[in-house]
C-alpha cells in the first residue's frame, strides 16, 4: 500500500534525513521517500503497519504527518 503524507516541522537536509530514517526503521516500511522540498514523505508499506504508531513516533520526533490521499 502507498501513502502520502505532508510533513510538518521539517526545515533542512538533516530533518528530511532523521524523518527518512524513522521511516525506513519502522516496521512495515518497504520503500520511504521524503522531500525537504515538498515537505512531503511517499510510503510504501504492508497491509499491517501500524500507521498510527508510526504517525505517533514521527510526531514525538517533532515531525507530525498529515495524510494527503486516502
């Protein structure tokens, strides 16, 4: 499954790289883009990630996602 998210809180390389990085380490995530200049995150993920403690994880970070095509 594919979904597409707007990243908020994300400023410069390094947080594009560190949302990237919790991405890619969740459980589920197969394929993690993310675009410091859209300031958006193209996922492709398994039928059971848990998107909202992945949701969750990335707003703890400082980085809270809102989903843009459901």
């Amino acid at each position: 499954m594919k979904k597409t998210f707007n990243v908020n809180g994300m400023h410069c390389s390094h947080c594009m790289k560190r949302v990237a990085e919790i991405l890619k380490q969740f459980p589920g995530v197969i394929r993690a883009r993310v675009s410091l200049k859209r300031h958006q995150a193209s996922i492709i993920m398994d039928e059971n990630t848990n998107l909202k403690a992945m949701m969750e994880l990335l707003e703890q970070a400082g980085y809270p996602l809102e989903e843009i095509d459901r």
